[in-house]
C-alpha cells in the first residue's frame, strides 16, 4: 500500500523495493487470504501472469483495461508492466527493457472492496503491431454498427428515465459516506443489495432541456443514447472525448467485444453503453444528449465464431455485476 499512485517508470521492482525501504510503501497484509482495501488509498498488487521472454523479440503490442464491473464501482485498476513509463499499455521495445512482470495499481475511491488471489480485475488486449494500425473507420461502419448513431462514433448520454426492478430513472448515484459493508470483487454467490450502496436518480427539466445534477465529488452511473451492435469481426474501445469536460471526469471501463448487442437472448437489436461520471470540485448540469465518448474500432485478426454473450450485453441503466439486482 502506497501513500499514492505513482507513475510507473522502468524497472518497476525495484522502484517498489525503494518504496518500502524509505517507508513510503508498506506490505499489506492478508486476512483468511482476503485483502481488504480502503477508499481512496492506492495499491499495487504482483500479478500471477507475466510476458513470456518470446514477447521480446515479437511485433505484439498491448492495451489494458480496468473489467467493466470493476469501473461501475468506482474503483480505478492500472496494468503496469515492467519497462514501461506508462500505464495500461506495452510495446515490444518497453517489454524488451523489463523483466516481463506486471502489476496492477488498484485505488478504491468511493467505497471499501475485497479482492483475493485469482481475483481478475483487468483484461488486456493484443495487437499484432501498433493498434493505430489496427484501427478502422468509416461512417458506413459507424451507421452499421450504431442505432441512433451521429455518423461520426461518439456517444451521447440519455437523460430519459429506464426501468431498473420496480423503479425507473436514468442514474444512479453512489451513496458517500461510510458504505454498510467492502464489496468484494468475486462472485460470492451472496451479492449485496445495491439500495444500501446506490440511490436511483431521476432526471428534471430546465427550460425544456432534461438534466441531470452531478454534484461534486459523487460518482455517477449512466448510459448512452446509441446502442451498439458489433459483427464478428469488430471489437471497440470507448473513450471520453475529454475525460475532464468542465468539472467532471467521465470513464468507459472495459472493451466491446464482437457480437455485443447482436447476440441477444430475446432478439433485440442494440445495447447502450454505461459512463462513469464523477463530479469534481464543483457541482455541474449535464444535459441530455451531450457527447460524451467516441468509440475507436478495431479489426479483430480473425472473425470471432463463438458468440459470447457477457454480463451486460442486455444491458439498459445498470449497475455493477457485484451487486444483486435493483429491485
């Protein structure tokens, strides 16, 4: 556990060794191999994986992130790989200057969580070369793939009130305080219920303009107007347009694979993405239908045969698969 997150920069072991020495970091310790973290405290976890020494003389190039459900709960997981000074990504040229270790920067920032050994909060994608040159555009993919769609890839958020259990509404906010219980980032078979964690928010008018409040420091879940429905061969990274529009900071944790929003269980077309927004310093209105988030496409090197449904691919306003559902 550190005092904070630090910038990852060449051989991350022994940077991390000079931290317990001068007792900026300290060792974390396990109870019934259960960790329990803190909010927004940062810590650094070894992983079980690590590059082959093959990766080293390869053309693979590789991009990280944080799992969807682990972002819905407002906690923020960084790939760092020895070599590299900079998260969530590696190159041939930084992987050949490491040792092939990777460790994962974890800071909870609303509430206390669990994790333990196999615990899997990241995913990493490879790229056979640079993913620039995996990329793809077009306004004739965007309109294939995006219902309600711009033409240009970006999303806008939708203020308009979903059914989430016997309620409706188009977000929700973390409750800040002091949480009941840690969420543990596993399934438990026991998840907790997200009334005690959450309260569902509706949206308000203003001059014929539907808003929404996002109050400083609180941290929000919404969705996209558009949805999206990838082929086989097509998988997708969201990004914010500015990750710091006025006081907010707005995140997409995790990718889209092929066949989200096509392989639907009840035939339906189309699935919304969910935005993390969280308030800054001070409170600010967003409006429905403001761009939020472009979406970067990239060829899969073979078409995906198997489709694979995922947890939220039926998705419209939800939470975190860690929670039980909104009742």
């Amino acid at each position: 556990m550190s005092e904070g997150a630090m910038k990852p920069s060449g051989d991350y072991a022994h940077f991390l060794h000079k931290l317990r020495k001068e007792n900026v970091a300290r060792q974390l310790t396990a109870q019934n191999d259960v960790y329990y973290l803190n909010a927004k405290q940062t810590y650094v976890f070894k992983l079980q994986q690590a590059l082959g020494p093959g990766i080293k003389k390869s053309i693979l190039h590789g991009q990280a992130t944080a799992k969807s459900s682990v972002g819905r709960v407002d906690v923020l997981a960084r790939l760092i790989v020895d070599g590299m000074d900079a998260y969530e990504s590696f190159t041939p040229e930084g992987a050949a200057s490491g040792n092939g270790h990777l460790y994962l920067e974890i800071t909870p920032i609303t509430f206390p969580i669990l994790v333990k050994a196999g615990t899997s909060l990241t995913q990493l994608r490879l790229f056979f070369g640079n993913p620039a040159d995996c990329e793809i555009k077009g306004r004739d993919l965007y309109d294939s793939v995006l219902l309600h769609g711009s033409g240009d890839g970006s999303l806008s958020v939708d203020l308009s009130d979903a059914k989430a259990g016997s309620s409706t509404g188009c977000a929700f906010k973390a409750n800040i305080g002091e949480a009941p219980e840690p969420i543990a980032l596993w399934d438990t078979g026991s998840p907790p219920n997200p009334r005690n964690f959450w309260t569902l928010q509706s949206s308000r008018r203003i001059a014929e303009t539907i808003c929404v409040n996002i109050e400083k420091e609180s941290f929000y879940i919404l969705r996209s107007k558009e949805l999206i429905a990838l082929p086989g061969g097509v998988a997708v990274y969201c990004k914010a347009i500015d990750e710091t529009i006025g006081e907010m900071r707005i995140h997409y944790a995790g990718f889209v694979h092929p066949f989200f929003g096509r392989d639907r269980a009840d035939q339906e077309i189309g699935t919304p993405l969910i935005f993390e927004v969280r308030g800054h310093d001070v409170g600010v209105v967003l409006k429905d239908g403001e761009k939020l988030a472009r979406l970067t496409f990239y060829r899969m090197a073979e078409d995906a045969t198997d489709p694979e449904c995922g947890d939220y691919s039926q998705q419209t306003l939800r939470l975190s698969k860690f929670f039980a559902p909104w009742e």
